[in-house]
C-alpha cells in the first residue's frame, strides 16, 4: 500500500523489566540471531552510560554521587533524547535497533520513588515510540536471587516492588509479556516470535510514530 517508501524502515525493539530480569542477556542472543540471517541491527542500551551525561548517570547509580530525584530523572531523559536523531536515521536507513531499557523505565522507577506520573512522561514527549515493547517479567523475589543483585542503587527489594507496580500501571494490551524464569533458551524463542513479526509489520510500512501514543 505504501508505494512511496521504496526502501523499508528498521523496527525499534524495546526490552524492559525489573533490574535482572535478563535483557542484557536476551538482546545479546537476539542481535546475533538477527545478524547471523543477514538483517541490519544494533543493540543499544540506555542509561547509555559513554556520553556526558551518562557518566553522570553512571555514577548516581554506583552510589558515588547523589542527585535529586527530579534531576537524575531529566538526566535520564536527556540521554534519550541525546540519542534520538541517531535513532531516526538508523530506522529510516533500514537497520533494527534492539534497545535495552528505554522511556518506561524511566517513567516506572521515578514513579516508584513517588513522582507524579504525568511530570515524569512529560520530558519523555516526542521521542520515538517503539514498534515493540517485550516486558521480561519475573517476580521481585526471583530477581533478588539472581547473580550480582544489589550492586546499583536501584537493586533493593523493596524498592523493585514499587517497581514492578509502576511496569504494571504503565503496560498495555501491545506489550508482549513473556515468562523471564523460564530457560534462557525457551525466551529466546518467544522474543524470535514475536521480533520477526514486528519487523514485518515495519517492513511493510508502518509509521514511525512518537511518544506517548
Ligand atoms: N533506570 C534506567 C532508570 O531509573 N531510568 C531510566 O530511564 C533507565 C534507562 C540501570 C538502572 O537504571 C535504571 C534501571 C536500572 O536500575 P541497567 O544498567 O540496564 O540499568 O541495569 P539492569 O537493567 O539492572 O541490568 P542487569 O544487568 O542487572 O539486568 P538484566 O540485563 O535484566 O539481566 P542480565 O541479562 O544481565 O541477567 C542477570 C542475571 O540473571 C541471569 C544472568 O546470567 C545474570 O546472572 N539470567 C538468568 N538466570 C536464569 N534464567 C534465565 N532465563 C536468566 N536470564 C538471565
Ligand atoms: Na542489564
């Protein structure tokens, strides 16, 4: 139907979820079974933590600097939009970006610290919405007994069920939810599925669109 578009566009693939629910783990997988089949992709992460204000960011989270929760959430935002044009000519240029953690995580875990919700999507306005967004849900519990948790500032119990809260009051019926303590392998299979139907529906044409829809 869209006949204008002559080359098709990359699909903007979002993995979220509480701290070690196994995205890194996930998009590493997904990026080398997409690439091996010949599609152009990327993995990208936010924090994005080698520019500027990512330094900051990374260093708020180990603890070796404070912030106010307001600031650390505009930073965070800043890093996505710091991002944004680069994101904008990937798609449009054909190549799928995986990206790990992106603006529900911001909204999710100052909204857990008791921001307003509506203060904290308001800088995240415009920014590119994804195609998908694969919600890797595992319990806080579960969580907590996964390797390295309580390194970061953000990796306590309690705080991760406020947390899981905020991912439920943000959600809707287009995220895909899949089971995070099932085997690695059989998540990977269920992120595939769902992945390469995405970068159909995006192959054929459908519209990049912005934040919040
Ligand atoms: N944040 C982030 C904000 O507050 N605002 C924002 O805008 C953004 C973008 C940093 C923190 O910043 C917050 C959220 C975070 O608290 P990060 O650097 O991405 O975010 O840190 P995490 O997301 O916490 O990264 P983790 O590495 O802790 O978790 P992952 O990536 O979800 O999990 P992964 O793949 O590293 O796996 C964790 C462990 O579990 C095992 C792995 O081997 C590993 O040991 N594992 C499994 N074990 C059993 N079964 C499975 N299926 C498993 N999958 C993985
Ligand atoms: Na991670």
């Amino acid at each position: 139907e869209n006949k204008e578009s002559s080359s098709s566009r990359g699909a903007l693939i979002v993995l979220e979820g509480l701290d070690r629910c196994g995205k890194t783990s996930q998009s590493g997988r997904l990026y080398k079974y997409l690439e091996e089949r010949g599609h152009s992709v990327e993995s990208w992460r936010f924090p994005d933590r080698n520019t500027g204000v990512g330094q900051m960011i990374s260093s708020y989270l180990a603890n070796q600097s404070q912030l106010d929760d307001h600031a650390i959430h505009l930073l965070f935002s800043a890093n996505r939009w710091e991002k944004r044009s680069l994101m904008e000519e990937k798609l449009k240029s054909g190549t799928t970006l995986i990206v790990d953690r992106y603006s529900y995580s911001g909204v999710a875990f100052s909204y857990a610290k008791g921001l307003d919700i509506g203060w904290c999507k308001a800088p995240e306005i415009g920014l590119l919405a994804p195609d998908l967004v694969v919600y890797l849900d595992i319990s806080p519990e579960k969580a907590a007994e996964r390797g390295g948790f309580g390194d970061e500032r953000y990796e306590q119990l309690e705080f991760q069920k406020k947390v899981a809260g905020s991912y439920l009051a943000l959600r809707d019926s287009s995220w895909k939810v899949i089971d995070a303590t099932l085997s690695i392998e059989d998540i990977e299979k269920k992120l595939r599925e769902v992945v390469l139907d995405c970068m159909k529906a995006c192959h054929k044409g459908k519209p990049l669109s912005q934040l919040w829809p």
